[in-house]
C-alpha cells in the first residue's frame, strides 16, 4: 500500500495524537528492529524507538524541494499547496521530532535518489555513525533551509522511494 495516499496523511495526525496508539507504534517497530536488520522511518525514530540502532540517519532537504518532490507523487495537488500543508503538518508535529544527536545528517536537496542510497549504504556497511569516533570525517551540521541558490535539485525523491529502493541494506551488517 502506498504511504503517501491524502487519506492517509489526513488521517495520521488524527490517529497519532492518541498517546496509546503511539506506544503501540513504538513497540512494534522496537519489535521489528530487535529481529535484526531492518530500516524503520520516522521523526523520533532514532532517539525514541531505537536508541541503540548501529546507523542512524537524519534526512532532510530544503522545504520547497520537499513540496516538490510530494507533488511528482501526488497528482491534483498544487506544490504550494502541499508545501503549505507540509509547514504545518511539520510545525505540528515538532515536538514529537526528535533528532539523534549520533545520527548522520544528509542533505538530500541537491542529491538524487541513487546518490542517498550510495551514501546510506556507506554507512551501513562501515557501521558509521558520529558516535562511532568517525564523526570529524562529516560536515558541520547546517540548518535545513541552508540552500545553494541558483541550482536545480534533482528528480523526485521521496523516503518511500529510498525504503523501496534500499532491499540490499537487509543484508548489510549493523542496520537495526
């Protein structure tokens, strides 16, 4: 089933404002990390639900770039639209973000689908993380809407498309 239907991102906010259903969530996913190597998405995923995870990435790309990509995904739906409703859905659900401190950052606003996975995979492999005393080998951190003005991002790019795309991490060592 597509994740990204507007039935579904509606009803999310809904559905997760229940702490119950939450914890619920949580525990499955907890239970799926522990069965071994497996790719879990979400804004507290790192910090909340698998804190000891080998590999944790934090993806993020300039706001508009976001609204882009969701629109190739969604048709009907105009990009300022979605970037609008993307704005507050994050606004909304800030305090249930929580950022790793260990957990790699990737700025995918300039990088294709296949340049992220190349870059996950790396991190797979290596059992990279900045907790893993490698972290001087990254870039400083740098706020999300730090952009490069005057460049084109790439096609679409969506997570959904990376979970899709990335069947070769189960079989990587060090991906709960």
């Amino acid at each position: 089933a597509e994740i990204r239907q507007p039935e579904i991102d509606s009803s999310v906010p809904t559905v997760a404002r229940h702490e119950e259903v939450r914890e619920v969530m949580r525990d499955r996913q907890r239970a799926l990390g522990e069965q071994g190597d497996s790719v879990i998405e979400g804004r507290d995923i790192g910090v909340v639900v698998a804190p000891h995870a080998d590999v944790k990435v934090w993806l993020y790309a300039d706001p508009q770039v976001r609204a882009s990509r969701r629109h190739a995904e969604r048709d009907g739906i105009e990009v300022e639209e979605l970037a609008d409703e993307m704005r507050r859905r994050d606004a909304r659900d800030a305090g249930n973000t929580h950022r790793a401190d260990d957990a790699v950052e990737i700025d995918t606003t300039f990088l294709s689908l296949e340049q992220v996975i190349d870059r996950i995979e790396g991190l797979v492999a290596t059992g990279f993380s900045r907790s893993s005393g490698l972290a001087s080998a990254l870039p400083p951190r740098r706020p999300a809407s730090a952009g490069r003005p005057g460049l084109t991002p790439p096609p679409a790019l969506s997570l959904p498309d990376i979970l899709h795309s990335l069947p070769k991490l189960a079989t990587l060592a060090g991906c709960h």
